[in-house]
C-alpha cells in the first residue's frame, strides 16, 4: 500500500514539474534550457571565435586541462594533432554559421587526439546496427491517434498533433546524472540503459541508477567495449538469456554491478570488457535475493520506435511525430552520426556542420531528453555519454529543423514490464 502510495506522489509531482515547466515556457522569453546555457563549466573548453594562434591556444589548452607529455617527441605530435583540430574547428564554424547557427566548436579535452583515436575510444555503435527490423511498433502518441481517427475517410495530408513547444526532461526529473562511458565503445549501453531509466521514473517510481555495466559484457550478439546496438540490448533483456546462456531478469542496479572499464586505458574488444560470469554479472536470478540491499532491477515488456525508421539515406524521417512522442512518452533512445562532436563546446550544431545524416553514419548511442521550437534556431536537446566536462553539461543541441546527425534514423522506447 505504501508503494502504492509513493508511485502515485512521484507521478503527480512530476506532471506537475512538467506542467510547470510548460506554463512558464510560453510566458517566459527564455527558456528553461537557455538559462542552464548561460551556466560554465569548468574544463570543458572554449569556442573559436577569431583567428588565435595555434601556439597561443596550445599553452592554454595544456593549461586548463592540465595536460602532461612523457616526452618532447610526444608533445611535439599532440601539437601537430591539436593544430589540425583547430583548423577543423574553424572548418566546422564555418559551415555552423553559414547554415544560420554560431560558433560552436572549439577546444575541448579531445583536441589533443587524432580523429581515428577519438573515433574508437569514444563511441561503439559503429557497424553494429541491425537495420529496420520487420515487424516493429512504431510508437503513435495518443494526440496523433484522436487526429487521425477525426480524418477517418478523408485521404492525403499530414496529420496534425497537438504537442507543447518546449519540453525540458531533465528538468522534470525523469533522467539520472550523466555518465561516463571512459574508453570504451559501450555508447550504445550507455543509451539503452539511460532509456530504461527514464522509461522506469515515468512509471512512478524514483530516480535509480541501473547497471550499464551488465548490459555491456551481457549482452548476446554486442561485443562489449568492442560495440553493439541499443535494439541489442533490448531484446536480450526481453529474452531474459545472456550470451552466457543463464538466465536474465532484466536489468539490475548499478550498485549490483557497478561501472568497470576504464576512464584512462583503451578497451576496443571483448577481451577487456568485465567479463559477464563475474561477479554474477551474467546470472541475474539471484537480483531478486539481493534487491533489499543494492535496490531494484527492472524488467522489460517490450520496445518500440519513435518515428518510422530507415535504413538509408534517411531523408525524409518524421520528425513532428518523434516530437509528439517525446512529450507525451519521455526521452527517447536514438544513435547518431558523432563525427563532428569531439570539438562541439555550446550552442545549436546545424545540420550541415554535423556531417552526413544517413543510416550507414550512424557511429554513437545517446539519447533525445528534450527539444524548445522557442529557441531562436529550434533544437533538439541530446544527452550524451561523455561526463559533463563536455558540451553543455553533458549535452549537445542539435538542430530540429532537419534529420541533423541522423538523429531520427533509429529512435526507440522501451515499455517497463508491471510488478507483478
């Protein structure tokens, strides 16, 4: 009874939070998320706005990230690399602000690295995609099914939905902290976890931190650190059978089985990533036993997308019914072409700076929490997987005009299973 009752009190309060943060929004000049723009971080870099030199921004760059070199030689090459990730910056501003955006790209704690090490460090998705699998539920909102059955018999047209303008997730608190994927392709557990955890907050209960670390070594079909799918992850954990043929309830606290590849040491393969027997990791029978002492586990009941997906060229994704389906239902999962982002520092990234929107780009799992057509340039807001020493606090906004990034080429939900 008493569980009952807190579900309940979480869901009134944050469909008030939410409802609040709408009503403010359309009263509001500036919204919720810009107010949290205007807040710095420390270390997470600077854009280029002039013409500095790269000596000049070199000496500051070690500066301020506190960057060290076992040798000459080495230095001598990081500064060679960091002098082509500044030309890059400039190259990509450039395409930004004749796209109509700004300045957003800079110096970042990534700048040090060539685009071949930044690529296999930090993403994972890469490769592993499935395609689009036959048969799937693409998620309709409940405002986009009342406006289609009031154009019963009527033919051609787009369907209009009634949606708010703004909506901001992470301040109604349906997300958890940012994480932090360290040196290890496990982007897309990072995203298919994050989901589930938001999908479990939404269905009443308080925020929880669930286990990435399960979903990367456990997962059947992924290779770790070495990559996988977020569509992967799910279906494992539907199927309730790791690839070590033991049973899976679903996915189990953090504190279970916490967060293990390295922040610092390169792992691009399953050979390094926590291997799924260990430490029970892989036999997650026992979770019920244990939850009075690390909290829940969650189990699934299936999952669907969130706009029609593609396998292609990916031009004409649907990007009013992803909106739709990202107020009513939650952040959403989605994989994204990230080859720009290691140099992105703030602002809206356009859609012709962000590079190539097609599915075959896709290299990077993260996940849509929000997206304000308010905004000067109208964007989405994207939660990434690289702390919050990056981007705006963790997050990159991506312009909502276009399919930027490829960002609605494989957006999913998850639906949490009830108690029983």
């Amino acid at each position: 009874m008493m569980l009952s009752r807190l579900k309940v009190m979480i869901t009134v309060l944050l469909f008030v939070t939410i409802t609040v943060t709408f009503s403010v929004a359309e009263s509001d000049p500036a919204p919720a998320h810009d107010q949290v723009r205007k807040h710095k971080r420390h270390r997470r870099g600077w854009v280029l706005l002039g013409h500095e030199t790269a000596a000049e921004e070199w000496s500051r760059f070690k500066r301020y990230f506190r960057k060290v070199y076992h040798s000459s030689s080495e230095e001598e090459h990081r500064f060679q690399v960091f002098a082509s990730s500044l030309a890059e910056a400039r190259v990509r501003n450039a395409q930004n602000v004749a796209a109509g955006g700004e300045h957003v790209f800079g110096v970042t704690r990534f700048s040090d690295e060539t685009p071949e090490e930044f690529n296999r460090r930090y993403k994972g998705r890469k490769g592993h995609g499935r395609g689009v699998v036959s048969g799937a539920e693409v998620r309709r909102p409940l405002a986009y099914t009342s406006a289609l059955m009031g154009r019963e018999g009527q033919e051609g047209g787009s369907v209009e939905v009634s949606r708010p303008s703004q909506v901001d997730w992470v301040a109604a608190g349906a997300t958890t902290s940012i994480g932090n994927q360290g040196q290890c392709g496990s982007c897309w557990a990072f995203s298919a976890t994050s989901q589930i955890e938001s999908a479990f907050i939404l269905a009443g209960h308080a925020p929880w931190r669930l286990s990435v670390q399960q979903v990367t070594s456990c997962t059947s079909g992924g290779f770790g650190c070495g990559g996988g799918d977020t569509i992967q992850a799910y279906e494992q954990l539907l199927g309730m059978e790791t690839k070590t043929g033991m049973p899976i309830p679903g996915v189990v606290a953090a504190a279970m089985a916490p967060y293990q590849q390295s922040m610092y040491e390169e792992c691009l393969s399953p050979l390094c990533t926590e291997r799924c027997r260990l430490r029970q990791i892989g036999n997650l029978s026992v979770a019920a036993e244990m939850e009075a002492l690390t909290g829940y586990y969650v189990t699934l009941a299936g999952w669907s997308y969130a706009t029609p997906p593609c396998d292609d060229a990916c031009q004409a994704q649907d990007l009013e019914l992803l909106k739709a389906n990202v107020a009513e239902k939650g952040p959403a999962s989605i994989c994204v072409n990230a080859e720009s982002w290691g140099l992105y520092v703030e602002g809206v990234l356009m859609t012709e700076a962000c590079g190539s929107f097609a599915y075959d780009a896709l290299d990077h799992c993260v996940n849509i929490v929000g997206y304000n057509d308010e905004a000067p340039e109208p964007y989405f807001v994207v939660r990434n997987s690289w702390s919050t020493l990056w981007g705006e606090d963790g997050h990159i906004l991506l312009s909502s005009k276009n399919n930027t990034c490829g960002l609605a080429n494989e957006a999913t939900f998850v639906t949490i299973a009830p108690e029983d």
